[in-house]
C-alpha cells in the first residue's frame, strides 16, 4: 500500500468516533461508509488484528440492514437522504471489491449489486443519471447527468469483476470516450476523485489527460494558509471532508506531499462552526487522508 500510513492517528480518531456516536455506531451514510470500509480492511491488512476484518464484515450487514434497499442502496439514514445516488453505490462497490480480497463472497455480493442497479442509471449515448428516486423507478426530479458518473462505474466495475461485468464496463467505456476529452473539473472533491481513479489505469488516454487537467486547476486552488478552496476564484470557501478527499488523489498519483502534510495540518483546527465539525463525513475521510490504505492498492 502507498501514501501515508498514520495509523496511529487513526486508532485514536476511530476510538474517538465511537465514543461519540459518530462512526460506526451513528447514522449510515453510503459515501461514509464505503471510505470507512475500506479503512477497515486497510487496518486488517496494516495491523494484522482480526477484528478490523470483523467490524467490516459487521459494517456491511448494518448498510444492508439500514440503507438496503430491493434493489440498491439509499443515499442516508437522515429523511433528507433519500434516493440513490449512482457514484455512492459505485464507491461502495468498490469497498466491496476491497472486502472481498479476503471473502470472494463480498466480491461476489458486489457483481450482483452492479448488475442490478446499471440498467437504471446507464442511459446508452447520453450518459448516467447523477440520482434516482429510491425505488429506481426513474430519474429524481431536478437532477441530470453526472460528469464522473461514466468513470465511476468504470473503475469500480474493473475493480470488482473484469469478466463479469465486462459488458457494463464497455458501455461505461464508450461514455468515457464521447465525454473525456471535453471534461474540465473544477470542484475540490472532483478533482480529488478523478485524480483517485486516474491512478488505477494511468496509461489510458483518459486518464493521462484528466490527471493532467486535474493537477493544472487544482493549482489555481491551493491557499497558502494550507487548503485547498472550493472552486477557483472562491478563495474563502473551504470543506475538511472535501480537501482530505483531494488529499487521496494526490497521494494516488505521488504529487503533491508538501500540499497533502500541510492540509492535514490546518483541518486538525480548522472548525466551520456547522454540522460538518462532527459529522462522521468528516472524520472518516480524515482517516483516509491520514491513511489511504487500500484506496491505493499495490
């Protein structure tokens, strides 16, 4: 595994979580959750302690329990979460991949889930609907097509099952191929994303070109009290949860330490005086920065 592995800051910080009820023992959140089982098996792997391999395990029984749907999973707990969301569920099936490096169940778990939710989101030609209503039964008012979606699915279907899935990710492929060469991404977790899934296939065109456009607009966002802003040109805006984000992607692609250390640094004390000060988004994906684990497999 490459990046940082501060493990001994996430020890602390997932002792903290649970003391609070924070994380793994508040409200589900798909996107949390998938980072946070990935952490897990990271510090199976790292630590060789059998219960990390547990707690994942136990993990994924409560997002099927909670957020577990008839087909799919739902965004949150929390009412104002509903819908499914298509680049949480990809994220998640990514964690299962993770998972299943030691039960092929969970890999197994995770082809079928594909399966089952692609034919909802994937609209051939155009693109993949950013969200659904809950049942899948069409697209959520209000919401379009979503830029990375097309990647997300890619990535994640490689990930888990290249025989299984392969005529899912040639459709996600042939999205990729009409959209890449337009696509410039300007928002901080965006980019952290695209940098993230760059680095699993970095000889694709795609690839090759988003990391380079990710890297060039990204130094248009560094501030130098030690964040990266939302966007360009809104110097004042800044996320924890979204910079650690940007944090992966960097360490995805060997660039940027200095921005990665300083970063880490600066949101230990930053507080935005809102709900993000102790939501387990948050603190899970500080973890993730702190640790990448096998976000970044070898």
């Amino acid at each position: 595994m490459r990046g940082l592995k501060d493990t001994g800051y996430v020890l602390k910080k997932l002792a903290w979580m649970r003391d609070e009820a924070i994380w793994p023992n508040g409200l589900r959140y798909l996107w949390t959750d998938a980072f946070g089982l990935v952490l897990l098996v990271s510090l199976y792997e790292e630590l060789n302690e059998p219960r990390y391999l547990d707690e994942a395990k136990a993990l994924v029984a409560e997002v099927d329990r909670v957020l577990g749907r008839k087909r799919g999973i739902r965004i949150g707990e929390e009412a104002d979460r509903d819908g499914q969301y298509f680049h949480y569920l990809a994220m998640w099936l990514y964690a299962l991949s993770v998972l299943g490096r030691h039960d092929p169940a969970y890999r197994e778990k995770g082809v079928a889930l594909a399966k089952d939710v692609h034919p909802a989101f994937y609209v051939p030609g155009r693109g993949v609907w950013w969200k659904m209503e809950e049942d899948l039964s069409g697209p959520y008012p209000g919401y379009g097509f979503g830029a990375l979606d097309a990647f997300d699915g890619y990535v994640s279907y490689r990930m888990l099952d290249e025989t299984a899935l392969a005529p899912e990710i040639a459709q996600m492929r042939t999205l990729i191929d009409q959209t890449a060469p337009q696509l410039t991404i300007t928002q901080d977790l965006g980019i952290g994303m695209m940098l993230w899934m760059s680095h699993f296939f970095p000889q694709e065109p795609w690839a090759r070109e988003q990391h380079r456009r990710c890297l060039a607009v990204l130094g248009h966002m560094w501030i130098e009290e030690g964040y990266f802003c939302r966007e360009p040109g809104l110097p004042q805006i800044r996320f924890a949860f979204t910079n650690y984000g940007v944090s992966v992607g960097l360490q995805a692609v060997d660039a940027w330490p200095e921005q990665v250390e300083a970063l880490n640094r600066y949101f230990e004390s930053y507080r935005s005086g809102d709900e993000y000060d102790r939501a387990a988004i948050t603190h899970v994906m500080a973890c993730s920065s702190h640790f990448p684990g096998l976000l970044i497999p070898s």
